[in-house]
C-alpha cells in the first residue's frame, strides 16, 4: 500500500490528491488559449472557464478579453461564450450585447448568435 506524501512546492494538489483550481497556475493555461492546435485551445478554454468558477476571477476577465480578440470564426467564438456562461459580471453581459448589435443575423450566425442569447439569459439581473 503506498502511502500519500505531500508533494513539495504544489499548493494546487490537495492532501486528498485532487487539483485545485483556486491555486493552479494560470500562465501556461493563458498561452494554451492561444494555441493554434484546437484541441489545446479548447481545453485551455474549458479549463479558464473552471478556473473563475472556483473563484479565480482573472481567468473570467482574460476569457472576455479572448472573445473580443477572436476572429469571426462563429464555431471558435461560440465555444468561448460557452466558457462566458460562468462569467457573470457587468463587463461580461456589455460585451456579449454589444456582440448582438455588431453581428447581423443569418443563416451562419443564427445559432452563434442564439448562443450568447442564452448565457444572457443566465446572467443576473443586478
């Protein structure tokens, strides 16, 4: 049976083994966002969007900062505002309703565009 040592110098691993995204680091998590690989980028993306709700609040802002940075590749754009539904803040709903009036519905954008509708309506009133 083996026995669990603490790991020196990895605050983000709990003493149960688990990783805790309240302390992981961030940086490489950044750059792997902005990876042209869509697989890293979307698992970067994902875990960003973990990262602010276990309340790492600069992930939220540099996942907002990425969409209104991201080309208008609706399939890319759409799976950052995916990420934005945990993101509730006021800079958050701004950018999203500004996404509304800059982009002109059709065909294409219909769903994208039904996307960021939907993590509005999540959003809070106040």
């Amino acid at each position: 049976m083996r026995s669990r040592l603490p790991l020196p110098n990895v605050p983000w691993i709990t003493k149960d083994g688990t990783l805790d995204l309240a302390k992981f680091p961030i940086e490489g998590l950044l750059e792997q966002a902005l990876d042209r690989d869509p697989e890293r980028w979307r698992s970067g993306v994902r875990l960003l969007s973990s990262m602010h709700s276990a309340g790492r609040a600069e992930a939220g802002v540099f996942l907002v900062g990425l969409f209104m940075s991201a080309p208008d590749d609706w399939e890319t754009r759409s799976e950052i505002v995916e990420a934005l539904t945990v993101v509730k803040t006021a800079g958050c709903a701004r950018a999203l309703v500004d996404e509304l009036k800059r982009v002109r519905s059709s065909n294409t954008t219909r769903r994208y565009l039904s996307k960021i509708l939907d993590v509005l309506s999540r959003m809070p009133l106040t």
